[in-house]
C-alpha cells in the first residue's frame, strides 16, 4: 500500500510538471511574431538577386561596407521596375525607408540612369546602368556576388542585401549594396 502511495505522488508530480512545461512552451511562442523575427526582416530571404533588387520600393545602398565611413556621403538607389530606371541619390546615412529619408530631406538627386540585366543569372546577376548624373555622362556594371547580412550602427538597421562589384570608369571597387529590413 505504502508503495502504491509513493507511485502515485510520483506520477502526479511528473504529470504536473509536464503541465507547467507545456503551459511555458506555449507562452513563450505567443510572443513570437514572425514578421518581428531578423530571418524575416531580411528583404533578399527568398528571392533571387534580381527579385530583390527591384521588388520593393525601398533605397539601396551602396558603400565600401555597411558601417564605412564617408566623407561625400552614401549612394542610394532607387529601382522603378516598370520604368527600367534607377534613381540615384546622395544621403548621409542609411534610413530605413525611402519616406523618412525624404521626410529629412536628406536626398540628394544625382540622376536618373536606364538599368539592364546583362545576363539571364538570377543570383548573380550583371546589371548595366546608363545616362546621367549630376549632368555628366556615365555608365557603370554592378556585378552581384553573394549574400550579405549586418547591422547599420548610426541608424541602428538591420540590412541585407549583395557583395556587388562597381565598376565606374574601367575601375572596379568591391561594395556592398543593402537595404533595410522591413
């Protein structure tokens, strides 16, 4: 009889810490919201190189890295799909959208360049921009690489984008070129 007594203490407390086990599991994953996870917030997560790159309406950025420091300020770049043009700008920080960027009226208008793809790679793609900035003549390749993740300091941003190849002038220079995430 004693034993059954014990048995039965026994079962009951590993069933109620089961419970409470269970009962944590689940409030835990109550709080999580998916679109508030950094996998999520990642704007190439899912999406070839030329999807990304064209898909939102968001700036891009490129620069020697994503915390490097400029003294010219950063290029931004803003895709229009339909149009098959790209709207540079020079900011002097990352802003996680187009709208507070403007709302700080902190774009300045470089020009507007026609963009191609210049292979059929989805990853890795060539885009070929031409037309003019500031007035003066230009063309320039970026040449997409690989995937790349970090964190933009000064405006405290989670950013994703592409180690990309900018060759302005016959002069090729390693960048990165990120977006905010979402």
């Amino acid at each position: 009889m004693e034993k059954s007594k014990s048995l039965a203490v026994i079962l009951m407390a590993t069933a109620g810490l089961g419970l409470v086990l269970a009962g944590c599991g689940k409030s835990s994953q109550k709080g999580a919201n998916p679109s508030s996870k950094t996998s999520m917030q990642n704007a190439t997560k899912g999406k070839t190189a030329k999807q990304a790159l064209v898909s939102n309406d968001n700036l891009w950025y490129m620069n020697g890295a994503i915390n490097a420091k400029s003294k010219t300020g950063i290029d931004a770049y803003k895709f229009d799909k339909r149009n098959h043009t790209v709207t540079i700008y020079s900011v002097s920080k990352m802003y996680k959208t187009y709208k507070d960027a403007k709302k700080a009226n902190d774009l300045a208008k470089q020009g507007t360049l026609k963009y191609t793809f210049k292979n059929d790679s989805a990853t890795n793609p060539i885009i070929y921009m031409k037309g003019k900035l500031s007035d003066i003549p230009m063309d320039q390749t970026v040449t997409v690489k690989s995937k790349v993740t970090g964190k933009y300091h000064a405006g405290n941003l989670n950013v994703a984008g592409f180690k990309v190849v900018r060759n302005l002038d016959n002069d090729d220079a390693t960048q990165v070129l990120v977006t905010p995430g979402n």
